[in-house]
C-alpha cells in the first residue's frame, strides 16, 4: 500500500473508532475524546519536532506543558487587589533586584579577566541574593494571608484566556532556551536526565510558590474562549434549536461547546502542521536531518551544531507550551499536582513512536490514537472481563476479581500496543518518508 493510502486508511479508522464511540456511548464522550486527542496531537508534534526532525531526548515534556498551564493562570485571571497592596510592590522590588544582578554579573564577566570577574560576580550575587529575599519574603507572607481559602495570590492580567495559548509558547520556548543553553553540549542520555530534572523543579516551583499559582489549592473557574452551557441553555434561539432538532437543551449545550473547543483546537492544529511540514521540506528542514543522522559530518560540512540544536529544542518546546495552555483552558482550572510524568511524558513519547518518529502524520495519528485506548481502555476492558466471565456465577470471586481490574486495563494496553507496532512495525504506523 502506498505512503498516501496508508494515511487515509489509519486516519479512516480512527474517525470510524471516534464515530463508533458516539454511536454506541455518547457523542459528548466522543468530542471530549476528541478535543484531548486533538491537544495529544499538537503535543506529539512538538516532541516529533525536537527527536523526529533533530534527534533530541527531551524527557521534560511535562515542566513546558506546566509553564502553558501557568500563562493561563498569569493571563486571564483577574488580579486580586488586595494581594498586590499588600507585597506586590515588593515582589517587584525583588524581580528588579534579581534582573540588576545578572546583568552586572554579566558584564563583570565580559569587561574583567576570568579571576577577578569570578571572584566580583560572587560578590555581587550574594548581595543580590540577599538583598532580593529581604523584599521577597516577607511580601510573600504577606500575599499568602490574603483570604487564603480564596485567593492568596497576586492573579493575572484579565486577558482573553487565548492569548495565552501564544504566552504559553513564549514562556516555554524561553525556558528552553536557558535549558538548552545549559544542556545541549550534553550527550543524549545527560540531556534526557538534565531535561527531566528540571521538569521536576519547575512544577516543584508552581506546587509550592503559593503566591503565584495558589499551589495545590489550584486555581479554578478560568475564563472560557467559548460560551458556558447554563449560559446557552437560558437563550430563546437555543431553546428553539434544541426543540427543532428533538434534543434535550443540557445535552445539545454539551455538544455545541464542545464543538466550539473543537474547532478552535482543530485550527490551531492544522497552523501547527503546516508550519511543522514546511520546515521540514525546506532546506533547513534538510540540514537538520543531516545533523540527526550525522553530527560529526554535519560539523564537518561547517554546521554550528549545537545552535541549530537549540532552535529545534525551542521551537519543539514552544509547540508544547501551547498545547499545554490549550489543556488549561480546557480544563478550566489549573492544578500544579496534576502534573505527573507518566501523562505528559511517558504518554506523549508513546504517541510519536506509535505514530512514527520524523513523519508530522505519524505523530498526529500517534496523539489521536494513543489518547483514544487511554481513555477507551477501561471501558474495552471491562466488557472484554464481562464476556471473558459470562459462564460463570454472579457472585463468582474470579467473576468479581477481573471486573473490578478492568480499571487496570490501561497500562497493559499502552503496553500491548507499544509492543506490538515496535514489533511489526519499528518505524511506526506512518513511518517518515525517505526525501
């Protein structure tokens, strides 16, 4: 079958799973899936961009989908007044103390010989350091006192929540940027530790700086880029639309909205692809597989390695960031807690396998699929154990035992799948196409 035909079937297939899942569940579970599958698979893109197209084990994925969570709650919440009298001008005074520190220390370290630059830029970072706390700390005491059951937290700006799908971006592509600045002279197996580190001490920081993100008290009731349901269902025109059409008015307002999220996602999706694709026809496209497939002869040729390394890692990061902004919004809360590596890594890694690491298509089939049997799973698996069981009695212990592991049905089957493409088909479902 050729590359084009593949395509079509795979993708056939998995709009017929999504129709099947609104025929036979509901359709509001079907657009759920579907809206998640369509964030798995900018997500996947991201990932894809960084290994499949330059060869780069980013296994922080989680830390840059927080910092999209975090623009969500920096930007469209409202700010809380009292917060800000009381330490917001000396959170400030802080930030300002900390940006004066490293710019000092950065010309100490352009205008003086190595020795004397070290021994003055631990100078002046020690007294930047403790000048900053002497502001910070107690204007963080005193942000946190701020009717802590509901606030507690200096808020947002009050934007448009989808602006910050772009901040998102912004804010993770910035992180990558420091990161890869640090890291990517390292080789491939310190870099996947050096990632994952500070993944972990970035949602370390969003659990525990309460007077940023309100900690583990989440942040809840964010602003919405589409209508609410109660909202809807209130109006004459929807009531009429929902009579015309034999519907009750909860359940039409379910799936309009959720409609909505669909094709604001499905816009942001297609954006993202075709951007991904022209890079990756275009000769930059070209020189960074040739750097992923041979570094030593790429440098040989006059390529700055590791500067093209940190283009990629950023742009990979940024795609992440957004998709991360886009869950948030989604969701409509913001809960640091929520962040665990084996959903927004292990899971996401799973999706450009599957899919097929280096080929867009591949990863977008990966994301959509992947999430699919992760929330499938557990339904598949429980009507798998009922039939499996249906010779023996009711109140039979084994009966009892298997339906009630059915729940655990879903690493088994991320495993199953994994295993089976990686066996019959390594390069994934869509591999990527020789140019």
């Amino acid at each position: 079958m050729s590359g084009a035909g593949r395509k079509t079937l795979l993708f056939g297939i998995m709009a017929l799973l999504l129709v099947l899942v609104g025929v036979l569940q509901s359709w509001s579970l079907a657009l759920a899936i579907l809206n998640l599958c369509l964030i798995s698979a900018i997500m996947a893109l991201g990932v894809n961009i960084q290994w499949g197209y330059a060869g780069l084990f980013n296994v922080g994925v989680m830390g840059f989908a927080a910092l999209g969570g975090l623009a969500c709650v920096l930007l469209s919440t409202p700010p809380v007044a009292a917060a800000w009298a009381a330490g917001g001008g000396r959170i400030m005074i802080a930030a300002a103390i900390v940006l004066v520190t490293i710019v000092v220390t950065v010309m100490l370290f352009r205008r003086l010989p190595r020795g004397p630059a070290d021994a003055a830029a631990a100078l002046v970072i020690l007294a930047g350091y403790f000048a900053a706390r002497a502001f910070f700390d107690p204007a963080v005491d005193a942000i946190e006192s701020v009717n802590p059951a509901k606030t507690g937290y200096l808020g947002g700006l009050g934007l448009p929540i989808i602006l910050s799908w772009f901040v998102g971006g912004a804010l993770a592509a910035g992180a990558a940027w420091i990161v890869g600045k640090i890291s990517l002279g390292l080789r491939a197996d310190y870099l996947a530790i050096a990632t994952l580190g500070i993944s972990e001490i970035i949602v370390a920081i969003l659990k525990n700086e309460d007077w940023l993100t309100r900690g583990v008290k989440n942040v809840t009731g964010l602003p919405r880029p589409v209508p609410h349901e109660v909202d809807l269902q209130q109006t004459a025109w929807f009531q009429e639309l929902a009579q015309s059409l034999a519907i009750e008015t909860v359940d039409l307002s379910s799936i309009l909205v959720k409609l909505c999220y669909a094709g604001l996602f499905t816009a942001v999706l297609l954006a993202v692809w075709w951007l991904s694709e022209t890079a990756l026809r275009s000769p930059w496209g070209r020189m960074m597989r040739a750097v992923r497939d041979n570094e030593t002869a790429a440098e040989a040729m006059g390529k700055d390695v590791k500067s093209r390394h940190l283009q990629v890692f950023v742009l990979g990061s940024a795609v992440i960031g957004m998709a991360g902004a886009m869950l948030t919004t989604l969701d409509g809360q913001f809960t640091p807690a929520s962040y665990q590596p084996l959903r927004f890594t292990f899971l996401i890694w799973v999706m450009v396998i599957v899919g097929g690491s280096g080929n867009n298509a591949g990863a977008v089939l990966g994301g959509f699929l992947i999430w699919f049997f992760w929330i499938e799973a557990e339904p598949i698996g429980l009507w798998l154990m009922d039939a499996l069981t249906a010779g023996l009695a009711e109140d039979s212990a084994l009966r009892l035992h298997l339906l009630e592991s059915a729940a655990h049905m879903r690493l088994i089957t991320m495993g199953l799948i994994l295993l089976l493409v990686l066996r019959f088909s390594p390069r994934g479902l869509i591999p990527e196409e020789k140019r």
